[in-house]
C-alpha cells in the first residue's frame, strides 16, 4: 500500500476530517476554513508563548532544547496516528518553535524592560 493510502486511511481517525468536496470551488472554499482554523490556533500558540514570557524568571530558560525535542516526538507521534506527513510536520514545527522561541524572547526582554 502507497503512503499517501496509509496517511488517508489514518486521517479516517480524525475528530474533524476534511468534507469530500466534487469541484476545485469547493475544495478551495474547505481550504481556505481549514487556513482560518490554522490561524487561530496559531494565535491561542502565541498567546502562550506571551505567557510563558511572563511565567518564567530567566530569560536563559526562554531556549529549552530538552522541550523542543519533546514537543517535536509528540507532534510526531501524533501525525502518525492521524495520517499526517511526518517529513511535513517535523519541518512545520521546528520552524514554528525557532519562531516562537525568538517571539518569546522579544516578549520577555520588552516584560522587563517597562514597555
């Protein structure tokens, strides 16, 4: 069995699978509410990180690799039970955390520094 068969077998497990759309009209509309849905769950993401600004004392703590790796194998972990590309999401998320993690820093000096 192809991969792309086993990705749209496992993605049958998914609490809110993409609707089976018949023109590219449709397709493109699923789309682009995917990408709405996407966008506001990266906002609530960087709410957190402007918490975690606030949380934590040290801006040495701001980087914690031990962190990344496990957020990383557990995204991964989870892709593969839902079918997701692992190739795509580890690059996705290494890049969104490196993002975050600088976000982070911006956050906590400008927190410290009275703005």
């Amino acid at each position: 069995m192809s991969s792309h068969k086993i990705f749209t077998e496992k993605r049958k497990t998914i609490e809110y699978p993409a609707r089976k759309c018949t023109t590219m009209a449709e397709l493109r509309d699923e789309i682009d509410q995917l990408d709405r849905v996407i966008v506001e769950l990266l906002s609530v993401r960087q709410g957190c990180m402007e918490q975690a600004a606030e949380i934590k004392q040290d801006r040495n703590l701001v980087r914690d690799e031990e962190r990344v790796e496990d957020v990383v194998a557990k995204v991964l972990a989870h892709a593969d039970k839902v079918g997701a590309h692992p190739e795509l999401v580890e690059m996705l998320y290494r890049d969104m955390i490196e993002w975050c993690i600088n976000y982070e820093m911006t956050v906590f000096d400008s927190a410290r520094d009275g703005d």
